[in-house]
C-alpha cells in the first residue's frame, strides 16, 4: 500500500516538473486570458526602437531555434512601443527584445534575414492572445513609457513590479544621419519578423519605406526622431539582454503614428 501511494507521488512529481518545462525560459506558467479575444485596431502609438551589437555569440548561437540559422552579423533590436489610443481592445503597451536569424522557406530559395523574438512584455490580460494566437513569447509585467522634451525612456520591470529588467533611453540628437547609419536603417527596417505556434510561423511585416524619409512620405501619420540610444539591465542569469552581452548602440529612433492600423501580420 506504502508503495502504490509512494508511487502516485512520484508520478505527481513528474507531471508537475514536465508542465512547468514547458513554460517560458523563466519557468512561468502564462494563464490564457479571462475573456475572447478582441480584434486591436489601433488608431495612435509611440515606440522607440534600437539596435545594438552584442558579445556572447555562444549564447546567442544557443537562443536561435533550429529552424533558423546564425546570420553573418549577430544583432539585437529593442523597443518599448506604447499604444495609447486605439479603437477596439484597451490601450497597452509592450517591450521587445529581438535577434537576427536566417531562415530558408525552402531548399530552392536563398536564405533571408528575419527578426525572432525573444520576450514580449505587455500591460494587458487582451494583449496576451498573441501568445495563443501566434506564438508571440508575451508573459503580463509592467511597461511604463515616459516623454520628455528631447527624451523619450520605455521601462520593461520583472514579475514584482519594481525591478527594471529593461530600461531604453533616448537622447534626440539635432545631427543628420551618416550614410552608415542610413545604410544600416536600410538594411533592418525592411526585414520581417516571425513567431512560431504548432511549428508554424507567422509573419510580420518591415517597414515598407526607408524610415528617415516616412514624415516627408506621409506627413499625417509619421513623425519620426533619431538619437542615441543607451540601454540599462540587471546582471540576472535570465535576463536576455545580459546573456547576450548588448553592448555597442548602432542607430535608434523614436516615431509617432497616428491612423487606423489593425497590425502587420502577413497571411501566407
């Protein structure tokens, strides 16, 4: 009898650590949401986006899932995007922390650049359908974005609220960008991003127009700042952007968008 309840416990054990093995990286069981999913249509967002080399190659070689591939230049992108004005679903906002990978579609094609995130902080129990829906890596935190006059500063903290995990400050800079600079823009901004669910991926679409040029191309809807850019962390073991060693800011820029968007997914 001591043996079959010894048993039983056992199998508990082993059911228990299997779930929580397949929660996120920080052994976190994300809950599905209370409610349906509401469709977002989004109507005004600010965002600030940077880009940064990195220094652990091994342990980004290790964050790359195995459909992807090491591309030649290994790049982190970070951004804290707030969406304060919307027409259906509530306001949020949300933090990204991006690699650069490549992925072949199929053995006839040549390999392309894509954008494979890492961690999607957001503010609200509706924004983390995406998880569900499209395999976006969303877990429920606390993102704060603050404006100042030449200053723009996205906040992503950790479970209890308190601790920053991520803090991207951007200084705006009157200076126009140097032709690296602009070559660089070039190159990223363009290149989608993908989410996996039930090993399929979802797409996400660049930015179709060269990004310095978007408040000339559509003056209603863009405004568009550049600056520099400096990035705070914790040194946490689990921290995505002390594990890949961020270091050397590239280029950044802060951007308003006012119009009726309902996202950037690419059905293929």
């Amino acid at each position: 009898m001591e043996k079959i309840k010894f048993s039983k416990i056992i199998l508990i054990l082993i059911l228990m650590f299997s779930y929580f093995g397949c929660a996120t990286d920080s052994e976190e069981v994300i809950k599905r949401p209370s409610r349906s999913p509401v469709k977002h249509i989004y109507l005004e967002s600010e965002e600030i986006f940077a880009y940064f080399e990195v220094t652990n190659i091994s342990e980004y070689k290790k964050l790359i899932p195995s459909i992807f591939s090491m591309p030649e230049k290994p790049l982190c992108r970070v951004a804290v995007r707030d969406f304060y004005k919307m027409e259906s679903g509530p306001p949020y906002i949300k933090s990204m922390i991006d690699i650069l990978v490549k992925y072949k579609k199929s053995p006839n094609e040549k390999e392309i650049s894509v954008w494979y995130c890492l961690e999607m902080p957001v503010t609200t129990e509706d924004a983390l359908w995406g998880r569900f829906l499209y395999g976006d890596p969303k877990v429920l935190r606390k993102v704060t974005f603050e404006r100042y006059e030449n200053r723009y500063i996205g906040t992503s903290y950790g479970r209890d609220g308190k601790l920053p995990m991520l803090k991207l400050i951007l200084e705006v800079r009157k200076v126009e960008l140097t032709p690296d600079e602009k070559s660089f823009l070039d190159f990223v901004t363009p290149i989608q991003a993908v989410t996996i669910k039930d090993d399929k991926l979802f797409w996400w679409a660049g930015i179709k127009y060269k990004i310095y040029e978007l408040e000339k191309i559509a003056p209603r809807n863009f405004k568009v700042k550049f600056g520099d850019c400096s990035i705070e962390y914790p040194n946490d073991s689990k921290n995505y952007l002390y594990r890949l060693g961020v270091s050397k800011f590239i280029v950044g820029y802060w951007s308003k968008f006012s119009g009726r968007s309902e996202g950037m997914l690419i059905r293929e």
